[in-house]
C-alpha cells in the first residue's frame, strides 16, 4: 500500500497574517518588508495582487515600486509568524503526528494512518484541513497529496492559492514530468546551468537522463534527482528532522545605507556577532569556525571562512575572527551593502568543554569569565527582552530604540 503525504504550505504567509488586520486593504498589491522607511529594504513576501505585477520577495523596495507605483508596503512581525505557525502545526497534528515542518510556512504530513479513523482517502482530507484552515485562523493553504515527500511539494506548488492536488503513480508523468526541472525541490542555480548544457529542461527530461552520467556531471546528487524525478523518493515523514541541532547558526542584515570605513564595518560584525553567539548559547553548542560574507552595493558576495583554535559561543571571540578575515580579503575603504556571520563546524557544549579540560590556563579562564558575562546578558535578554543589552562595539547600527538598524535580516540554522 502506497502512503498518503500531505504537504501543506501556507499561501502568502507574512503577507496573510498582516492583512489579518488589515482587511481593507486586501484588494490592494501588498507587500511585507523590513523597514518600509528605507527603499532599500529587501520585500519579505507579498500577496496575490502585488504578484500579479511581478513583484518578488529578496528584491528592494525601490525595484518593487517601479513595477508596482502604488504597492502598500506593511511592517513585518515575527514573533505573531511564529506565535501562527505553532497554532497551524497543532491543528495538523489532529490529524496525525507525524510532520515534518519545513520552514515556518511549509509542512509535511503523514496520513497513511489516519485515512481509515477519518474514514476519508486523501483528498477530501485535505479539503477538510483547507477549510478548517479558512475558518479558524483566516488564512489559507495549498496542499499537496501525493505517494512520498517530493511530489507532495510539487504538489502544494502547482496550483495556489487555496487549492488541492493529487499526483498519483498513474498520473504523475501527465502532470510532473512537463514542469520545469528548477519546480524539482533541491534542483538549485547550479544544477540547472549543468541541466542546461546537455539538454535538460524538464523534470521529464532529467528522469529520461542517463542515471549514471549524472553521477559523473553532480556527484551522489545527480542519481538522487533523477530518483526524485522519477517519483523514486522514499524519505519519511520525520518529526525529529524538525528539532535536529543546527549544522550552522549566521545572521545577516542588509543596511539602509552603505557602511563605510573600518569602524563601521566593525560595528556591524560585532552587533552580528553578538546574535550569533547568543544563539549558540540557546542550542547549548560551540564553534570551531567562523565564515564572513561581504555584499557590495552592485550585489557582489564575497566571503571566506576559517577555523578557529579552541571551540567557542563567545561574540568577541566570534566577532574577531569574522574581523580578521574582513581584513584578510576586503578593502576597508570600500562601502559595504550587507554582512552575514555564520558560527561553522559547531559542537555540543559538553563536548567542547572537554576539548578544553585539556588546554587549562590564563587562555581558558578569561574564557570562561567572558562567559559567565555573556551568560548574565542572556538573563536579561530573556527576562527584557532581547535588545535590552547589546556590545558597545555594535552601537553603530542600532538605533534609539535598540533594535538593529537595517533594511532586512536573516539568519540560517535556527
């Protein structure tokens, strides 16, 4: 028996739950962003009229507004995202517990189990936590239904908003394999500059390809796309794929105006740093290594990375590494659109402590004075609130209120 997987992604979903307050503006191209006082702040979603103009989510407000002259641009507010999509996946799991979130929008359900205790097929189960999904939060969903996790996505993609697709064993050459081999969850920019040099232009064309060449042209990924193309995919439904300590934890933020000179620059590495490591200290992890990516103002990413002597969850320890290689590969005179710190090759707490039992000296206990400190500002933060405290070196881009001063942020590994 084949199973039933749901995937269920929330239409618009910043943009949804801000028009929740602001249902007089639904008909109106509405778009989500972080400082909607600054034109170069980077739109963060946008609903289904503002997509009807081509407006995209990563791109500037100033590009948004030359296609879209009269797009209302809305303040975001993550904590009520979160507070949302806690309340979305508690629903689901009325329906079964096994899901598999991915992203804050976006989750994968199991229901091969509970078809027979709802007495429905997958369908009109679907349709039934669509409609749930209206009524009780005012939003909407497109999901997915099909026989495994891949096809499931494409599934939930292929007609939005509001809307249920079946992709069967029978029917999935009709409706996948036409699509565009980029719709292929994990067929990223540089697998399709590869596709694009032999011919691969559609899913169906990758599932045509020769498996084994594409071994030779993407390594070990290459036999697992063309296995996903051909609705080989068997990964499970994995709850504990949810809450898997992260492989790396970064910040980045995107300025309203470009910083220039070695003090600026160094000011936004330590209000960075200081995020990073407050959230290596929430997983209870340490790192080994610290990569720095520097943006132009033409869009241009630079970065490198290094690794470190001892593991750490210190900012100032993560900050002037992240520093050093800023000195290491970028000119300080030159300004500089966006920075991101990402904490690499992390390591639990405790397996860190003993790597450092072995290095005890005047090193270790300034270490540990640095980090009973930053343990203390942890308290307030939580206590406070977050922005309460911030390092000196950081003041630069923070504002009167405390919070950062920027166009846009982001961060991976939360």
């Amino acid at each position: 028996m084949d199973r039933v997987i749901f995937h269920c992604d929330l239409n618009s979903f910043f943009a949804s739950v801000e028009l929740l307050d602001h249902p007089e503006l639904r008909h109106l191209p509405v778009a989500v962003c972080g400082d909607p006082d600054s034109r170069h702040g980077i739109i963060l979603a946008k609903n289904e009229p503002a997509k009807a103009f081509g407006v995209q989510t990563a791109e500037t407000i100033w590009q948004a507004r030359s296609k879209c002259p009269n797009l209302v641009l809305l303040p975001s507010h993550h904590d009520r995202y979160r507070e949302i999509s806690r309340k979305v996946n508690a629903l689901y799991h009325e329906y079964t517990d096994l899901i598999e979130p991915f992203g804050i929008d976006e989750s994968w359900l199991d229901v091969t189990g509970s078809l027979s205790f709802f007495r429905m097929d997958g369908k009109p189960l679907a349709d039934a936590i669509r409609n749930r999904m209206r009524k009780e939060f005012g939003l909407t969903i497109s999901v997915g239904v099909s026989f495994n996790k891949i096809f499931a996505k494409l599934g939930s993609d292929y007609k939005k908003p509001d809307a249920t697709t079946v992709i069967t064993r029978e029917n999935f050459r009709t409706l996948v394999w036409p699509l565009p081999v980029t719709d292929l969850l994990f067929v990223g920019k540089a697998a399709d500059r590869i596709f694009r040099q032999y011919g691969i232009r559609t899913i169906g064309d990758l599932a045509a390809f020769d498996r084994n060449a594409l071994f030779t042209l993407l390594g070990k990924t290459g036999p697992q796309l063309h296995d996903y193309a051909c609705g080989l995919d068997t990964s499970p439904v994995s709850p504990e794929a949810a809450s898997a300590p992260p492989k790396s934890v970064g910040n980045g933020l995107t300025f309203p105006r470009n910083l220039l000179g070695r003090e600026e620059i160094c000011s936004g590495i330590y209000a960075l740093a200081d995020e990073v490591a407050f959230r290596l200290r929430r997983h209870r992890m340490k790192c080994l290594g610290v990569s720095l990516t520097i943006r132009s103002p033409e869009f241009q990413d630079r970065g490198r990375q290094q690794r470190l002597r001892n593991p750490t969850n210190v900012s100032w320890d993560i900050a002037e590494a992240a520093l050093a290689l800023a000195d290491s590969f970028w000119d300080m005179a030159r300004p500089v659109r966006a920075l991101t710190v990402t904490a690499i090759y992390l390591v639990d707490e405790d397996e860190a402590g003993m790597q450092l039992d072995l290095l005890a000296g005047p090193e270790e206990a300034r270490r540990e004075r640095l980090e009973k400190l930053e343990a203390s500002l942890d308290s307030l933060r939580l206590r406070y609130g977050k922005h309460i405290v911030a390092p000196a070196s950081a003041g630069i881009t923070r504002k009167s209120d405390g919070k950062p001063d920027s166009g846009s942020s982001g961060s991976t590994g939360s």
